[in-house]
C-alpha cells in the first residue's frame, strides 16, 4: 500500500515537472520571438535615423549652394530696383518715345530697349511694351542677334505671355535642369534643350557654329557634323517637311513675269558682324528695294561660299543675299551670284573692315558703304517662292536671283573666313520659276 501511494506520488511530481518545464518553454519561445521583434525594429530605426541624417546632409548641402547662387542675384535685384526707381517718373520714357516718332522703322535693339524701359516705367503688363518686344523678336530673326533675342524672349515671358525660351538664354541651373530633362525625355536627335524654338532663329543668313565648338551653344545648327543641314529637320520640322525650300537649282522651263523690281541703296555707316555663319553687314534705314512699286526695307546683306543656288546644275564661287522686308512683314532676298575673276572693289572695302572672329557687331570708323556697289548693270532675274535657307526654315520668302553676275578674285574668295557655308538645293515640288 506505502509502495502504491509513493509510486503516485512519484507519477504526480514528474507530471508536475514536465508541466513546470513546458510552461517555461514555452515563455522562453515567447521572450525569445519579441527579442527578435524588438531587435528588427531597432534596426529599422537606425536605418531611418541614417537615411534621414543623409537628408539632412544634402538638403544642406543644396541650400549653400543656393545661397552661393543667389549671391550675386542680390546686387542685380538692387540694381534692377535702383533703375526702376529712376524710370519711375516717366520723363526718360517720354523723351526717347518723341525722340523715336521721327523714326519709321527703329531696329531690334531699339525695340528691345524700349520696350524694356517701357516695362520698368509702367509695369510688365503694358501693352505698348509687349509690342514692342515682339517687333524686338520678330527683327532678331532676320540676322544675328542673340542678346537681343534673349531680351526680347525673356522680356515677354515677365510680362506673361507664352514663349519658349532659348537655352542659351536661360541662366546656368536653368540650362542644365533642361539638358537633365531633354536626356530623360530621350529625343530622336539628343539635341540641347530649346532648339525647336523656330522663333529663336535668324532668316538663315544669320547665326552658325560651322567654326566653333556646339557646347558654346545650346541651340545651335552647323553646314556639317551632327547638325549639318541634312539633319536640321529634326530640330525645325519646316527645314524637312517644307514644301517650298531654299535654295534651288535655277533650270528651265521659265515662266515669263511682268514683275518690275528696282533698287534704291543708299551709302552708310559699314557695320559688319561675324556671326559664326557668315559675314553680314547691317544696312542702316533707308536702302530698300520696290517690287511692283511695294517698298521692302533693307535689312542686311551678308555671303554664302559657294553660292547657295545653282544654275543648271553649276554653284557660283560665291552669292551675296541681300535681305529685305516689307511693311506687312513679307521677307524678299536679292541674290547677287558672285563668279571668280577680277578683283572686287566693293568687296575688298568690305574684307579690309570684316571681323575675322565670331563676336559682336563691328562699326568701322570712318567708313562708309553703298550696297550697290555689289549689284551688276543688268537687272533680270529668276524669281521663285522660297524659305529663308537656314534653320527655322521659315517659308514664304520672295527671291529673286540676278541673271548677271559680278566678279570677285580669287583671293578674295579664299580670305573670307568661312570655307564652306551654303545649304544642298532643295526640291522644287512642283513651284515655277519665273524670270522677266
């Protein structure tokens, strides 16, 4: 009987010690899984604390940057503050609008200028400024004149109205957040931000980068390499798809014109650039041109190696465009074929004064021109409806091609300093050539 109670109570303590043991594992497990729980969040804690401690960082960072950027930002604003405040009354806006009532036709930079001060004497949204700043843009376009198109661009934007920019315009961090977007939006063509802004560009007599390297411009098209005119198309849609391109390669049959065109250049101050392109000389007011009796303004006359059009099938050493522009805004070109042969006066006069490097708009002192002295005798011509030959490409521009040509030497065609500065001919789909 003893036996039997102590074998229970044998039986009762190891079920007792397994249970105590069980119980204890099962705490331990328990202890053990939040342990882990515990730890994992601990983790993830720190990880935040490090991501958010870089975050800091940067964001620090990004601001002494900005504050380094915005440096020299702080003397223009006081600068543009102590201008508008000496505009505020008014007088020097006055006097200069009287002081240009007496001009017809006030060039771009004029426009440029007066509209900007138009801007700072009655507030972005004057409507005379804006005008004025699309006139500004609207002459930019016929020759080059960067800082102006800048202006002008910029000067419509304040005023909020909708225009694109040119990059070269923008300021540093705006140029390279466009170029970050132009490479994620992946264009055909790879190109700068900005270079499908047509208005951006001069009548294709104008700006080039032929000579110089494309990172010093955003916008730019080139006579060769990856921007050469075979592939301006993909920059300026009308250069490709245009139905009515410049320039041709003049060949019969003719279409007889009872057109009548006759030429009144008159002798200025000689003002030359060197735009990268060319060699333009900018025509002061009063030179013009009538077709049937309608007056077109003389803007610019400026030379292609060799000439850009062609006469049965045969380019010329060189071409003079000279390029004009009615009171309605119809653009009309003067093409003046240049053959090699005897020297040119005209020509040597205009070689001894032209800037052999790209840059700014050159006043040679003392020395007046007559674009005339570049026309021949005999004034028949072909004439065609046509583009402006360069990038944006713009169509319905008048040309007419002079049959005689004048002679320029040799020399004097291997002394100006582009090498090779003409567009391919274009197809004629289907347009007549008329000649008088």
């Amino acid at each position: 009987m003893k036996r039997t109670i102590i074998e229970v109570i044998l039986a009762l303590a190891l079920v007792g010690a397994g249970a105590f043991g069980w119980t204890n594992f099962k705490g331990n497990q328990k202890a053990t899984g939040q342990l882990t729980e515990l730890t994992a969040a601990a983790e993830e804690a720190a990880k935040t604390a490090t991501q958010k401690e870089a975050a800091i960082k940067a964001a620090e960072e990004e601001m002494a940057a900005l504050r380094e950027e915005m440096a020299p930002l702080e003397g223009q604003v006081q600068q543009l503050a102590a201008v508008k405040a000496a505009m505020a009354n008014g007088a020097t806006l006055a006097d200069l609008e009287t002081a240009y009532k007496s001009q017809k036709n006030l060039s771009a930079e004029r426009q440029v200028g007066l509209g900007a001060l138009r801007m700072l004497t009655k507030g972005a949204d004057n409507p005379a400024a804006i005008e004025s700043f699309r006139k500004a843009l609207q002459l930019s376009e016929l020759g080059d004149r960067k800082n102006t198109i800048c202006a002008a661009q910029i000067g419509l934007a304040a005023a909020g109205e909708k225009v694109a920019i040119m990059a070269d315009c923008l300021p540093k961090a705006a140029k390279a957040e466009g170029a970050k977007d132009a490479k994620d939006e992946k264009p055909a063509h790879g190109e700068k931000a900005g270079a499908k802004d047509e208005n951006a560009k001069d009548d294709g007599h104008g700006k080039a980068d032929d000579k110089k390297t494309p990172e010093k411009h955003a916008v730019h098209w080139s006579y060769d390499g990856e921007m050469g005119p075979e592939r301006w198309g993909k920059e300026f849609p009308t250069c490709a798809k245009g139905k009515s391109q410049s320039p041709l390669d003049i060949r019969g049959p003719f279409v007889k014109t009872r057109t009548v065109v006759t030429t009144d250049y008159k002798e200025g101050p000689l003002k030359m650039i060197n735009n990268g392109h060319t060699i333009q000389v900018n025509v002061p007011p009063g030179s013009k041109i009538r077709i049937d009796g309608v007056p077109h303004e003389l803007l610019q006359f400026h030379f292609h190696r060799p000439s850009e059009e062609k006469i049965d099938g045969k380019p010329m050493a060189m071409v003079v465009h000279f390029v004009h522009k009615s009171a309605e805004g119809k653009l009309a070109v003067l093409g003046v074929l240049l053959k090699e042969g005897n020297e040119n006066p005209g020509i040597k006069t205009l070689w001894a004064n032209m800037p052999l490097e790209e840059g700014p708009e050159v006043v040679a002192e003392g020395v007046n021109f007559n674009p005339a002295n570049l026309l021949p005798r005999e004034f028949d011509f072909y004439s065609y409806e046509g583009s402006l030959t360069t990038p944006p490409c713009t169509e319905g521009v008048r040309f007419f091609i002079l049959k005689s040509t004048v002679n320029v030497a040799k020399e004097q065609v291997a002394a100006f300093p582009f090498k090779r500065n003409a567009r391919p001919v274009q197809e004629l789909n289907g347009r007549e050539i008329t000649t008088n």
